[in-house]
C-alpha cells in the first residue's frame, strides 16, 4: 500500500499529498455520489470474499460481519455503520480520501474513530491496492471492531502510536499492528483462523495464509514481532498466531517502555525467518516466495 503524489477518487485530485480541508483529514463520504459502478465493484468483492471467508476466516469475524448493516447491494453507508459499532463497542467509521499521517491516523484510533478510505478501487484492478480503500478499511476491518477485545486494543494501539512516535520507536509499534490487526492469524478449535483485515479483504492471500505449505505460521510473541520486518509488496512469508483474541487484551495492557529499551539491542529478523526460539505450529516450505524474489 505505498501512497502515490495524486490519485483519481470521485472525480477529484486527491492523496496524501493533497492539503486536507479539516485539521483531521475527514472528508464527508459522500456516500449519494458513488456511482453504479462503484457499487458493483463493491459487489463483486463483497461476493467473491463472502463465499470464500467461511472456514477461513474467525467465528467472530464472521458474526461481526453478520451484524453489521453491510450486503452485496451497496457500498455500506459509514453513519449507519457507526451507529451499529457505537452501540456494540463505542467505535465510529469517519471517512478519509487516502493515507493520513502517522499522528493523524492515532489520534483518530486513540478516540475510536476509524479512518476509512472513502473510494474503491477501480473493476480493472480487483487485486490491486495502493491505499486501503473502503472494501479493505471497511470489509477487513470494521467486523473485527464489533470485537471488545479488539475494539480496545486498537484504540491502544493510536495512544501506542503518538508515544512511539515522540520516542522515535514508530517502526517497532508499527510491526505489531501489521502482524496482528492487519496479518494475523488465530487458533480456533477448528484449526487456523484468519483475524487480520489485510488476510481478510485479500481474496488470494485468504487462502493463501490458511492453506498454502509455504509460509511460517509461528506462535505470537510481542519482542520477536517488534523484532520482525515485513513486506508489503506480497504475500507474508511468516504469519504469528494468537491461541486466542483475548490474548490482544493483555497486549492492549502491556508498558511498551521496557520493550523498547531491550529493542535499543540485538537483531532484527527478516520476514521469513525462523528462530530456534520460536514456536511454530507449521513450519513452512517457502516455495511461494523462492520462485518470486522479492521485487526491488
Ligand atoms: N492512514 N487512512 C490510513 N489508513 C492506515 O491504515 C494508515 C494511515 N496512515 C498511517 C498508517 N496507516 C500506518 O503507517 C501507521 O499504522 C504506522
Ligand atoms: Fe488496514
């Protein structure tokens, strides 16, 4: 998801770079102004990801999903969705037009608002995202903010984030967000169940993190994931699993400060590999990316 200097969102010129109307960088959804267009892409996300989610995706993913005013028809309106989560878990949806600074994206998590990209990428690029639109930000994450658990371990994160910011630590927080509420992967009784919205809102990757031989699934662990590198541009080559979503709740609890101290030392990992230290529930073949060498 790498921001680009100008984008074509409802007619408009817009981006990052883009100077924002509002000190907070909302922007009205608009939601009267989608096209026909724009809703049938919704559609045919929304179906194709529907059909695929169950067995791969966590129970209360999918019981999220089921109470929220979300379908195939439209692209969801953000006030109703609001409404919906606010009762549920004091949660909101405001509408942003692309990526917004670092600051400005936890000051909003740190108030439970969740920024939502406003546009949806185009029919001709169904696979392709350069910025969370509204199917990523809306389909992969608001079911997961139905979750009380995740709910507060998200805001956590957005009062994380502007500390870690002032002590220069970005990049250590910034992991943990990546490997759980975008990537990560849980142990349902059922075997292996996809939690994160970057899993979730990804028909290939859905399949790919639950059921392809080659990537790692290791055992979640808050210092070896501070530790860890990803990649943005594929698939992941290791995904950590939580036995349980509660475990977010001790996470959302934890005093970063000393981590960050001992982070001051010794390595960081790259994405695929695998410590004598960790706990690995599947050890993977890591066929998918040798044949597809890291791009760049
Ligand atoms: N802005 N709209 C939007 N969505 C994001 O997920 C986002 C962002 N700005 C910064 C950001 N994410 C991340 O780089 C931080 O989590 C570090
Ligand atoms: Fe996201």
């Amino acid at each position: 998801m790498q921001a680009t200097p100008q984008k074509v969102k409802h007619g408009l010129a817009a981006g990052p770079a883009a100077a924002p109307q509002r000190a907070d960088w909302t922007i009205p959804q608009g939601w009267e102004h989608y096209t026909p267009q724009e809703h049938a892409v919704w559609k045919t996300l929304y179906e194709r990801q529907t059909k695929l989610l169950p067995g791969l995706a966590c129970d209360d993913f999918v019981e999220g999903m089921r109470q929220l005013p979300m379908s195939a028809d439209e692209i969801p309106n953000f006030e109703q969705l609001s409404e919906t989560l606010m009762r549920r878990t004091g949660w909101q949806i405001v509408a942003v037009a692309g990526l917004v600074p670092d600051d400005v994206f936890f000051e909003h998590l740190a108030n439970r608002r969740f920024p939502a990209g406003n546009f949806i990428r185009g029919a001709h690029e169904l696979d392709y995202l350069e910025e969370p639109d509204v199917f990523h930000d809306v389909f992969g994450h608001v079911p997961m903010l139905m979750h009380p658990v995740m709910a507060d371990f998200i805001q956590a994160y957005g009062q994380g984030g502007l500390r870690a910011q002032q002590l220069g630590k970005l990049t250590q927080l910034a992991r943990v967000y990546w490997y759980t509420v975008e990537f990560g992967l849980v142990q349902q009784k059922e075997g292996l169940r996809i939690y994160g919205a970057g899993i979730a809102s990804s028909f290939s990757e859905s399949t790919f993190s639950i059921q392809s031989d080659s990537p790692n699934r290791i055992a979640f662990d808050l210092e070896r994931v501070m530790r860890t590198n990803y990649r943005i541009d594929d698939f992941q080559e290791s995904y950590f699993v939580l036995d349980d979503l509660q475990d977010l709740l001790a996470l959302a609890q934890t005093d970063f400060a000393p981590y960050y101290e001992r982070l001051n030392h010794g390595p960081t990992y790259q994405p695929g590999d695998v410590l004598p230290t960790d706990r690995v529930p599947y050890r993977g073949t890591g066929s998918y990316h040798r044949a597809r060498p890291r791009r760049g």
